[in-house]
C-alpha cells in the first residue's frame, strides 16, 4: 500500500506537468492567447478609449495655435488682419 501511494506521489507531478506541456503547445498551434493577455489588451482599449477625446481637443489647441499665427495678405502684399 505504501509503495503505490509513493508511486503516485511521483507519478501525479509528472502527470500534471506533461498535460501542462501538452496543452501549452495545442495553445502555440492553434494562436489561442491565455485569457491575462486578453484582459490586458481589453484594459489597454478601453484606456485608449477614455484618454482619446483629451488628445482630439489637443489637436484642435494646436491647430487654433497655428491659425492664430498666419497673416493673411491682401493683393499688394501688405498685412490685412490676423487670423481667418
């Protein structure tokens, strides 16, 4: 009785790290990714979500800053107003 349960003691680790192996390399063959590199990648999308329309109003600033710095200019070459 002693023997098999020592049997098993050494035989159930080995069993668990060959299944480990085994689905592992099912996971490389078929491109499934683990569910922590999906949750990763649904953080990082919604985080993009939230942080897009601060960069939306930085590009419009930076637009009004570049309209602000033209000098339009009439037929004879002299400064009308600045701006549109």
């Amino acid at each position: 009785m002693a023997a098999l349960i020592a049997v098993a003691l050494i035989l159930a680790p080995l069993l668990g790290l060959w299944l480990h192996a085994r689905e592992k390399r099912r996971e490389r063959e078929t491109g499934a990714r683990g569910t922590g590199a999906g949750l990763v990648r649904a953080g990082l999308l919604e985080m993009q979500n939230l942080l897009e329309p601060e960069r939306k109003v930085e590009v419009l600033r930076e637009a009004d800053r570049k309209d602000d710095l033209l000098i339009r200019l009439d037929e004879e070459g002299d400064p009308k107003d600045k701006g549109p």
